[in-house]
C-alpha cells in the first residue's frame, strides 16, 4: 500500500513554521505497514490543490492532507474536495453544537459567521470527529484512491491520526508487515562506519535495507524489513545488529526505539548513585536542558552554572585570574577548573563543562575557531579533551552537544 503526504499553506512553503506533520505522519504510516511515496508542501491555492489531487489519482493508495481547513476565506481545501467530488456542503448539527461549547467555555466570544462554516462538510465524507478543536477530519474516496483531510493544527492533527485515520485504514486496507528499527553510533562518520561494515552489509538479505542516517557526530543505522510475518522479521533484523557488536561495538549505543542516550546516562547515574551537574560556557545550557526534559531527572540532576562570560567563570565557578591568563577561556585546564568549581557549587557527584569558541569571532579566545574542550570528572577519573569541529557555529553547538554525551556514556555505561 502506497500514499502521498500533503501539507497545505503558504506559511510553510515562506520557511514561517517548520513542518512537522509531514514527519509525525510518515513515521505513524510507515508503523503501520504503508509506504509513503512522496511528501509535497503546496500552496493553500486551488489549481495547486487540485493538481496533487489528479496526479495521485489511482497512482496511490491514499492521501493524506494537512491544513487548509481553518475559518478564514482563504482556507479552501473543503471547497476544492467539493469541486473534485462533484459533492456540496451541508450542515452538520452536531458539530456547530460542539463549537458553540468551545466557544462559550473556551473563548467567551460570540460565533460569527466564519466559524459557523466550520459546520459545513461534504455530504458524502466521513467525518472524523475533532473534539479538540473546530475542524473536522474528512475521509473521501474516489475510485482507487482514498482522500483524507485534518486539521493544521498538530496536536489536533495527531488526535485525529491515532483516534480515526489509523483504525480506518487497518480496516480498510489490506496491509503488509514492515519493521523498522535503529541503532544508535556515536564517535565515527558515516565513511568510516560504512568502510567497517561493508561486508556485513553486503551480506544482507533482499527483503531487509540498510539506511544510514548521519548527524554531527552521531550516526543512526536503520534496518527495514517488509513481509508477511512480524516475529520472524524483528529476529532476522535483531540477529543482524548482534552481529554488529564484535565490528563496531564500542560505537553503539543502544537503539532508537529505547531511551535516548541522555536518559541512559541519566539510568546509569541512579544505578550509581551518583549525582550530575553541568559548567557550560560555549553550550550556554544546551545539555541541562537535555537531562531536565526527562521525566525523573531531579533524582540525579543536581543543577547547572552557565558561565558565558568570562567573569562568571571566575566569580561563580571559581576559575582564577592566573589561570585564563596563562591558558585562555578555551583550554584544558579551564574546561577541568569549570567541572571542579560546578562540583563545588552543587555538590554534584559527576560534573561536565564545556567551553569553546564557536566563531564567527575568536573573541577572548587564542583557540581557532570550532575548538571545544570538554571536561568530565567523577568520583574515579578526570578526563578532559580537545576537539575541533570546523567553522559552522549551529553544527559545532551540536557536536559539542553529541561529543559531551559520548564521552559520558562512555564512562557511565558500562
């Protein structure tokens, strides 16, 4: 089974909001066995709309559109299903008394006329209820093709995918077994993996493919496999990552389906005992962040000092004077005299700092632009490094950010 994904609105297409439907669907259709052909932004325009529609015509499975639907004149997408359809609006009670409830509990402003039309359907669609907001999700088939409009709006979008869209098509389809899973490499580029594992990918079976998916410092290896039997698939993709290990194996790091690596160190870190804190110049807070967004991490996350600026390096995180001078904000030295003044400050078990010059300027710095050292200390070892990451200021940030997690699952994990 095959189907196209359509994003609507010129908001996307200007670059004014990051599209994040397009993936969230791909990933929810390809769980469950469909395969998307293409992902297409397009104008909230008629001609454009009525386009995609003739061109997936019998060439797909199904269609599944995002956006356009909203309250305003020009969201058009109910009306151009109408004109490809041959189909009319008509008035839908219960939803107008479902936005009349919204409105009096949620927005405490009269209907007009504009959300009034959010009642008006396709008399011919199946509608997916929004109980989450006023656009209803719209289910249309047209000869070999099933057309399937939702909401913009992504939680309302997602509502509707795993409440309706799901299920109708489980129902309605006939759908192949297709299994996915990701292993997770830190510490070698995509060359330099491939070159190690070429036999064992060369080795693979027909039925099972090998993606690699790069990211500053990281690599994800994604085996898919598609047929008939679920159980025999995951243990034919699971046999081939075991045989990974003795290749590769101090580069894994788990698999995608698990916990991400941040939420392993943090696992680690409890089994322990030990508590973490973080001395961040150059990451301005970044990797905190990573820890404090999962849920528990105040069971072993202590705290953070982003020391920016030089002075704060001094007055809060207790870098002398003598030492920056002889060393300069990016060195060894000050990247293990942050680690020990944030242990100081927190009382933390385990500390990593990070400091670095990531341009467009060296600044205070000596260092060349895209050098990072990062320091890590625990309750066995100080370690501390020095790496150079080139001159692209957004790519050395999440490379700081890979390296430092590295390095402490490295130490952690064992």
């Amino acid at each position: 089974m095959r189907a196209d994904i359509i994003t609507i609105g010129d908001e996307i297409l200007i670059g004014q909001i990051v599209d994040t439907n397009a993936a969230f669907l791909g990933k929810a259709l390809n769980k469950i066995g469909v395969e998307v052909r293409q992902i297409r932004s397009i104008s909230d325009d008629k001609t454009a709309i009525l386009e995609v529609f003739s061109e997936a015509q019998n060439n797909v499975d199904l269609v599944v559109m995002t956006g356009g639907l909203g309250p305003t004149k020009d969201d058009i997408t109910k009306h151009t299903l109408c004109q490809y359809f041959d189909d009319s609006l008509v008035f839908c009670p219960e939803v107008m008394t479902h936005i009349e409830m919204l409105f009096s509990k949620y927005v405490k402003a009269p209907v007009n006329d504009l959300n009034r039309s959010q009642a008006m359907l396709p008399s011919t669609c199946k509608q997916f209820f929004n109980h989450h907001g006023t656009a209803m999700g719209m289910w249309m088939r047209k000869e070999n093709t099933v057309f399937v409009s939702l909401p913009g709006v992504p939680f309302e979008m997602k509502y509707l995918v795993g409440e309706y869209l799901i299920p109708e098509i489980k129902k309605t389809f006939s759908l192949p077994v297709l299994v996915n899973k990701t292993m997770m490499t830190y510490g070698l580029g995509e060359s330099i993996i491939a070159e190690k594992i070429s036999d064992w990918e060369h080795a693979l079976p027909p039925h099972i493919k090998l993606a690699y998916l790069p990211n500053l410092g990281r690599v994800r290896l994604r085996l898919s496999a598609k047929g008939s039997n679920q159980v025999k698939l995951l243990n034919e993709i699971d046999l081939l990552f075991n045989a990974l290990y003795p290749i590769i194996g101090e580069n894994i790091k788990g698999f995608e389906s698990e916990e991400p690596i941040e939420q392993q160190i943090g696992n680690a870190l409890i089994s322990k005992g030990y508590t973490l804190a973080t001395g961040e110049s150059c990451t301005g807070g970044t990797l905190a962040s990573l820890f404090t967004k999962n849920a528990g991490a105040s069971a072993y996350f202590k705290g953070s000092v982003v020391s920016y600026a030089t002075e704060i390096k001094q007055t809060v995180l207790g870098v002398s004077k003598d030492l920056l001078a002889k060393h300069t904000v990016v060195s060894e030295p000050v990247a293990l005299a942050m680690a020990k003044g944030v242990l100081q400050q927190t009382a933390a078990d385990v500390a990593v700092a990070t400091t670095g010059n990531f341009g467009p300027t060296k600044g205070e710095a000596d260092a060349e632009i895209g050098t990072v050292c990062i320091a890590i200390i625990t309750p066995k070892q100080e370690f501390v490094e020095t790496f150079c990451f080139g001159k692209h200021r957004e790519r050395n940030l999440q490379k700081t950010i890979n390296k430092a997690l590295e390095l402490l699952h490295g130490i952690l994990v064992r």
